[in-house]
C-alpha cells in the first residue's frame, strides 16, 4: 500500500510540474505578445513605418521579372559515380552564390542573360533504403552522409534541382547541364571505355551465335533431321482436341538467350551513349518560391524583430548611454 501511494505521489507531483512548465510557457508567449501590443500602441508611427517598409519591400522582391521558380532534374549515371556530379554541381552553384554571371556563363555555355537568372543549383542523392532497386526517397537536405549503409545512396542516379528567375528557361538550363557532364575530360574518357566494352560484349556474343548455328548444321549433317526435338504444345490428358506435337530447335534455349543478351546490349548503347540519360525533365511548380505571402510573412517576422529591437534601444537610451560612457 506505501508502495502504491508513493507511486501516485510521484505521479501527482509530475502532473504538477508538467503544468507549471506549460502554463510558465503560456504565460511568457502571452507577455511577448502584449509587450509587442504596447510597443505597437506607443511607437504608432514608427510600427507604421516597418510595416510599409515590409509591404513595399515584399511588392518589390515579388515583381513578375524577379519571380524564381523551382525546378527537379532526375539523371541516370551512364559513367563516374553521384559523388562526382554532386562536386560537378557546387562548383557550378559556386558561381551563382557569388555572382559570377560571366564565369557561370562561361562554364555552362549559356547566354549571360540565363546565367544571371540562375540563383541556386544543387544535388540531391537518390535512396534506396532497402536495397530492392525501388526509390524509396530523395536526400534534398542532403542530410545522408556518403557511405551511410542504412540509407543507402544509389551510386548511379541523382537529382539536381535549380531555382531560375522565370520558368521558360528550365529546358535551356537541362541542356546546358547535360553538355556541361559531356564536356568533362574524365566522364569522356570513362564513357568511351564503357562504349567499348559493350560494342566487345556485343561482338562476342555475335560470335557465340554464330558457333551456335554452326554447331545445329554439324548436328544436322551427322544425324539427318535430329536436330529438331518433338515436344508437346498440349497436355495429352487434359487437351479436348487431338494432342499436338511441335518441333523445337536443338540449342533454342541458348539461342533464346544469347539473342536477349545481344538485345539488351544494343537496347543499352542506343539509349545510353551519352555521360547521363534524362530519366525525368525538369517540370518546374507554377507557383513561385518568392510569392508574395511568402515574402510578407518572412519580411513581416524580420521587420516585426527588428521593430522590437529599435523600441528596446529607444526605451533604455539613457541606461545604454550612461553605459557607453562607463558611468555605470
């Protein structure tokens, strides 16, 4: 019995605590805010200042011309690995970050006019989490360390996202970046071996073919009609019309094979003969990143921190100037 008051004790007690602490929260968010009320009340004209500020600053970042849309590029790796391309994409968004509209330019072989559009450029891993081959999600926070074994990264595919002032010029920028990857010494030299390789595959199993037919016509000469194997089309038992033999070649299933081995090869060289393959175009959202509620509620939160900080440094002027001159 002492056992279980003392549970309901302690229970009670951390009931107890756990509604001061919510109630301690409200209570201060309920201060900020009337704080803010009587700040706003007593500075009418500067609150009314920052807020004119805020809406004409939002009207002005919000403009049709400066209007930035978001955009995702799905890529498969034909050669090199994602790490590569993602370093391949921050050296590109380097510029961009620092303005370099001429090197950008220069770099991706596009208009100066398009390279002063780009804002951002990134790269985002693909995860296959359970190793099936089956996307599970994109990294766009590029939160997944290279080399994480529970979230695995698929070495052979990336994302690349890009945020551009306008939506018509995300087809110009896609091309742009697949002649960029193309233009690379190293991805050049990796896809040429890799072309090689394959064009060897497809020639030895032409040759494997070729031995094949050869072998049925030696089979044919030495035994007249045995090369062809009877099998049945229909289950004798079960068939309702009269069982139906066929004939069936000898090595057909290697044939069968070989053919699909040579298929896939070629099917493979005709889609992949460049440094990537696009596997979905960039299909930019509609709607902007920098709309005009977005703005103003950022704007808004920047101003209405900033009005506070001015309200506090005019209210304690004289405590912060006799501060200044060490007279406290």
């Amino acid at each position: 019995m002492e056992n279980e008051n003392n549970q309901e004790m302690n229970i009670f007690t951390m009931t107890s605590r756990l509604g001061r602490a919510i109630y301690g929260v409200i209570k201060w968010i309920l201060s900020i805010l009337g704080y803010i009320l009587r700040a706003a009340y007593q500075y009418k004209s500067l609150f009314l200042a920052f807020v004119l500020l805020t809406i004409g600053f939002s009207l002005y970042e919000s403009r049709e011309d400066n209007r930035t849309y978001e955009g995702y590029l799905h890529l498969k790796l034909n050669d090199g690995e994602a790490v590569l391309y993602k370093s391949l994409v921050n050296d590109l968004n380097r510029y961009s970050k620092k303005k370099d509209v001429e090197g950008l330019a220069k770099e991706l072989d596009v208009t100066e006019d398009l390279a002063a559009r780009i804002v951002k450029l990134d790269a985002h891993s693909v995860i296959d989490k359970y190793r099936d081959s089956i996307v599970d999600y994109i990294d766009y926070k590029n939160s997944v360390p290279v080399g994480d074994t529970v979230d695995f990264a698929v070495p052979d595919q990336l994302v690349i996202s890009a945020k551009i002032k306008g939506i018509e010029e995300f087809k110009s920028l896609q091309e742009a970046l697949q002649k960029y990857f193309s233009k690379n010494d190293y991805l050049v030299s990796l896809n040429i071996a890799r072309i090689k390789l394959q064009e060897e595959k497809e020639w030895m199993f032409h040759n494997a073919l070729m031995n094949l037919d050869s072998l049925q016509k030696i089979e044919y000469f030495k035994n007249p009609g045995g090369n062809y194997l009877e099998f049945s089309s229909l289950n004798e038992k079960k068939a309702s019309v009269p069982f139906i033999k066929a004939k069936k070649q000898m090595f057909y299933d290697d044939i069968q094979r070989l053919f699909e081995i040579t298929g896939k090869i070629e099917e493979d060289m005709a889609a992949n003969l460049d440094v990537v393959t696009v596997l979905s175009d960039f299909h930019p959202v509609k709607a902007p990143v920098n709309s005009l509620p977005k703005l103003l509620l950022c704007n808004g939160l920047i101003a209405l921190v900033l009005f506070l900080a001015v309200t506090m440094i005019w209210r304690y002027k004289k405590n912060i100037n006799r501060y200044l001159k060490k007279e406290i």
